[in-house]
C-alpha cells in the first residue's frame, strides 16, 4: 500500500522493478530507493480579485536526501497530483546521480491553470504557496526551480517570500531566477540547448550531415522552442513543431527564429499561420532524423512507438514514453537511436546547479563558462550511457537507469540506515 497513485507513479514504480530486476537489488532494499523521503500536501488559499476566496492544492516530494540537498521544479498545471509529482521527483534522482550533481530528486506543483487566474491571483498564490513550504524547504534541504508554468518570475517572488521570512536575502533558495535577482547566464536556455547539443552529437556518431538532416519538436514551451532554436543554429531543418494549440509543418523547413518571437510575443503558436497548420496528432509519427517529445509525460504509447519514423528520439519531456512503448523501442535498437530524458533534459538541472554554486559563492560565471561546463558534463555523462548499453547490450534507458539507482544505493549503502 502507498498513499502514491496514478498512471505517471505506476509508469516510474514499473521502470524501477525493471531496473531493479536488472542490478539484482534484493527484496527488502527496493522500497527504501522508490518511495520518497517526504511529502507534504498544503492548502493555499487566496483572495481572488472579485473579493471571494479560493483554496487550491499544493504539493512538494522530496525522494532522495541522502545525496545532498534535493532539487527540482515547481509546476502549476490543472493535473497535478501527488502521485505524479512523486514520479518526477523520483525521475529526478535518478537524473543528477547519473550526471553526478550533489542532489536528490524532488519536485512540487499547484493544481491550477495559470492561464485563468489573474497576475495578481498568480502572484498571491505563488507566494503563499512558497509560505506553505517555508518549513520543509532550504538551500541545503530543497532547492526550488521552474517548470510546467512557473518561469522566472515566479521564482522571484518565491525567493522574496523565503527571504522576507528570514530577514536577508536568499538566493540560493531558488534557482531559474531572473539575472537581476541572482540568476545565471544561460539556464533558460539550458535544458533545450543540452537536448539539441546531445542529439547534433548522435547525428555526428551517426554520419547524418547536419545540413541535411530534419527534426520534429512536440511541445514549442521553453524547452522545445530552445532545442529548435538551436537546431536551427546547427544547421538541421525543423520542418515540424507543436504546443497545446496546434502544430505547424513545413517540408522546406519552418522559420523557428520568427516562430521563436511569435510564440515570445503571444505565449503560444497560436495565430502565425492558417496555412502551415497541420494535425497535432500527426506530428510524432512524421519521418525525420530528430523527433524531440518536449511536452508531458506518456505521449508516446506501444501503438505510436511502433510508427515512429525517426532515427533519433531526444526525450526533451519527462517520462515521454510509456514502458509498453520502450518494449517496442527495445526491438527497434538498430532502427532508432534512443536518448533517454534523465540524460537528454539533464542539461536544465546541471545548469540550476551552476546557478546555486554561484549563488552560495556570491561568484558568477560567464555564459560560455556555464555551456562549456554544461556540455563537459553531459557529454560524460552520454558516454558513460553508451558504454554501458554496450557492455551490457541493453537499451539506453536501462543503461542510463541502472547508472542512476547504483549511484544512489550506493549512498545508501555506505551512510547505513539510522537505527
């Protein structure tokens, strides 16, 4: 019995037996590395602007504290849920043992949608809900950072509201914050620049010029839009991309700069052109070289999997593909190249990192130190995927996994269980 439910938690509870099954973890060890330190469940009401009062539901799950303090997003979607954010979370862990960062996984989020409150409400609730968790979050017990409709902004007010609290300023307690607040050079842009870096290295390794080759991008949010951005930096002709309004398609390539400021301008994609508009359900079964889910979990189901048409998959989401579908993807190894999210997305937290360390020195870096280490990181990281799934002659999600979790029990092991 657990308190955790619903598809997303059953999908990383089912990736972990599989992984568990993999490194032979006895029995009685599984619990103590799946379920979470911690969960806290808050109400977070606030006044709305019609004078009434609205409560809404807030959560924050801690996986992994024997690593060092946890870190993760705070996400404000109308689904969230305990058991999802305790999946992310979990994912987490997994992801900054795997690229060697001194953290646990955690993750938080608020059951609203952002888009029907006002900026006021946004605000109001963003700072009560940081109140909330004043008591269980810290620099060194559980650094915040953005996610699914939070941004920087709402990072500021989260560390104002923490900083308030104490009587000085705090700002290491958040990161993905604004320059002006004690941000870092390059972390927006981080996850997608780490995705789009990671797949030009698979086209490399697999002789694709990049000048000819094409990539599809589901998801046009941060993360999505940057990845294409920078594809089209390298040269690769993006002739597809998709958000929660609709997709765009192009076989000549599509304009990603111009639909970069458009989707800057408006929020979405929504309204750029009546003529390019194309079949959202459509978009990841195109033929490309790169196909980038960067939207929400399990979009790509057993059914899907098997119509996939990429020879590159960079899992920009979390938890993109279902485990049905990577039973699909296991009989298609030499078809399709797969780089799994706690190492394709990873550049977004090594980055996060970067910003803590700097705000804990009270140093900052220039941008291209914060990608030249960002790459140097991920770049190990890709390797000690490869080499793994080779040796092993697994996938390399198993691969990237089995790193993570042996990261992690290891820790556990050596710091022993307090009596």
């Amino acid at each position: 019995m657990t308190v955790y439910s619903g598809p997303v938690f059953d999908m990383a509870a089912k990736q972990f037996a599989i992984i568990a099954d993999h490194l032979s973890i006895p029995l009685d060890e599984r619990d103590r590395l799946l379920l979470p330190k911690r969960a806290v469940t808050v109400s977070c009401p606030i006044r709305r602007d019609d004078g009434t009062v609205m409560v809404f539901e807030g959560y924050r799950v801690q996986h992994l504290l024997t690593r060092g303090p946890t870190k993760g997003g705070t996400r404000f979607a109308p689904t969230v849920g305990l058991g999802e954010v305790a999946a992310l979370a979990i994912w987490m862990s997994w992801k900054c043992a795997l690229v060697g960062l001194p953290y646990g996984g955690a993750k938080g989020g608020v059951s609203v949608d952002p888009s029907a409150i006002s900026k006021r409400e946004l605000e109001a609730l963003s700072r009560r809900y940081m109140q909330e968790m004043i008591p269980f979050v810290g620099p060194h017990t559980d650094v915040m950072a953005p996610d699914m409709g939070t941004n920087e902004q709402i990072m500021a007010w989260f560390m104002d509201t923490y900083s308030m609290h104490y009587g000085h300023t705090v700002m290491e307690i958040v990161t993905g914050k604004p320059l002006s607040a004690g941000g870092t050079l390059g972390r927006r842009e981080a996850t997608g620049r780490g995705v789009a870096y990671l797949a030009k290295r698979v086209l490399n390794d697999l002789a694709i010029n990049l000048n000819g080759a094409t990539a599809v991008v589901q998801g046009f949010g941060n993360v999505g839009s940057f990845a294409a951005l920078e594809l089209h930096r390298y040269g690769v002709k993006v002739i597809a991309v998709s958000d929660h309004t609709g997709a765009l398609y192009s076989a000549s390539g599509l304009d990603i700069p111009d639909l970069f400021r458009h989707a800057e301008r408006h929020g979405s994609l929504a309204g750029y052109s009546s003529e390019l508009q194309y079949d959202p359900r459509a978009v990841l079964t195109l033929a490309c070289d790169v196909l980038v889910p960067a939207a929400i979990e399990r979009v790509i189901d057993g059914d899907i999997a098997k119509r996939l048409r990429c020879r590159v998959l960079a899992e920009a989401a979390n938890g993109p593909t279902t485990p049905e579908a990577d039973l699909v993807l296991e009989q298609r190894r030499d078809e399709i190249f797969l780089i799994p999210d706690i190492l394709c997305n990873a550049g977004g937290v090594v980055v996060s990192y970067f910003e803590w360390v700097q705000d804990l020195q009270q140093l900052f870096w220039e941008e291209n130190e914060v990608t030249q280490r960002e790459c140097q990181i991920l770049d190990r990281a890709f390797d000690q995927v490869v080499t793994r799934a080779r040796r092993d002659n697994v996938a390399h999600r198993t691969a990237a996994s089995a790193i993570g979790v042996e990261r992690v029990r290891a820790a556990k092991t050596v710091r022993g269980l307090f009596p």
